[in-house]
C-alpha cells in the first residue's frame, strides 16, 4: 500500500510540472482546493485526476474541513477546559497551585493525544464515506464506519495506521530539515505538501477498499 502510494503520488506530478504548479497554487490558497482535490483521490480516481474545475475543489473542500472542524470539536473543548484549569492553577501565585497547574497541563496534554488518536481512527473511515457519498452525515455514520473498520479487520487497520504515522514522522523530519535551509527550504516544502497529501489519501483510499464492496 505504501508503494502503490508513493508512485501514484509521483506519476501525479514527476514530469508533470504544470500539474504540480497547479497543487502547489492550491495549496498556497489555505490548502481548501488541495483537500478538495484530495476527496477526488479517496473515491478511488486512478491515475491521479487532473486540477481543474476549482470552484468544485473549493467548494469540496470547505466541506471537507467542515467535517474535520466538527470531528475536532471534543479535542478543542477538553483542551480549552485544560488551559483554562491549568492557567488558573499556576496564576494563584501559590507554588503548590502552581506546580499542580503544571502538572494538569502535562497529562491534558497526554489525555488530548489520546483523544485525537482516538477519533482519527472514526475519522478516515469517515472522511471516505463523505467523500464517495457527498453526503456530510455518512461522515459521521459510526453504524457503518464501524462495520467497515470491522471488515479490514481492527488488528490489520491499527497496524496501517502505524504504518502511515510512521511514514509521517519520516516526512516530517525530511520537511523540518529542508525547512533550515534559508528561503529555498520554504519553497521545498511547499512543493512536497501536495504529494504527500496525495500519498496520504491513496493510502487511505486503498486501506478503506480493503473492506471489500
């Protein structure tokens, strides 16, 4: 799966310099046409489609971060709840108050990644659903999100899952060196965010066909 992604990427833009000018302009407008163009990739279009059509991609995009908003709605509430308690702590001047405030904010911190882990893993089930039916409620259709997780297999999808978060930390320190590089660095990264989105969504793609019809 990580190697049929990572050429569908390529071929997406390799030698295809237009088309990845095309990515990289989407991606400079707030990345709302490139998770647009993304939904294309998640219903299984192969190769990869072209960039055209922009007010769609705007407008499927939109709705695309609509739903992550809303899946992100419990992270941001128990994390504004955190701060809040933790600040409040740590601004009573008391040390005792203060080191708890501390401490309150280490294992919010802890309890927020658990949580996100935990609605990621509703969450890219979901974000196919929306993206092959239009429909911004079958995102958020557990019934069938469970029952899809449950035909991969939970075993085998926490395991791509891992896998592709490991792909992540690999970009991730290949982006954050790049990145020290003056000027040049910026440009590189902005050149890489469009492939690996679409790395990301093949990947997905292909994880939630694994379900079978």
């Amino acid at each position: 799966m990580v190697g049929d992604s990572f050429e569908y990427a390529k071929e997406a833009v390799v030698g295809k310099w237009n088309q990845w000018i095309m990515l990289i302009i989407a991606t400079i407008l707030l990345g709302i046409p490139l998770a647009g163009y993304c939904l294309k990739v998640l219903r299984g279009e192969k190769p990869a489609p072209e960039v055209n059509d922009w007010g769609t991609l705007f407008i499927d995009g939109i709705k695309a971060i609509i739903v992550y908003l809303i899946y992100a709605i419990p992270i941001i509430i128990v994390y504004a709840i955190l701060l809040v308690v933790g600040f409040g702590a740590m601004m009573t001047g008391d040390p005792t108050a203060a080191a708890a405030g501390v401490g309150i904010m280490l294992i919010g911190m802890l309890v927020v990644i658990v949580l996100a882990i935990i609605i990621a893993v509703f969450e890219i089930i979901g974000m196919v659903r929306f993206a092959r039916t239009g429909s911004i409620g079958e995102a958020f259709n557990f019934g069938a999100i469970l029952a899809t997780i449950a035909k991969i297999g939970w075993v085998p999808y926490i395991i791509a899952l891992v896998v592709l978060i490991v792909c992540g930390i690999i970009y991730g320190i290949i982006v954050s060196i790049l990145m020290m590089i003056p000027i040049l660095g910026i440009l590189l990264y902005l050149c890489l965010i469009a492939p690996w989105s679409l790395l990301c969504a093949r990947y997905i793609c292909q994880l939630y066909d694994s379900a079978g019809a």
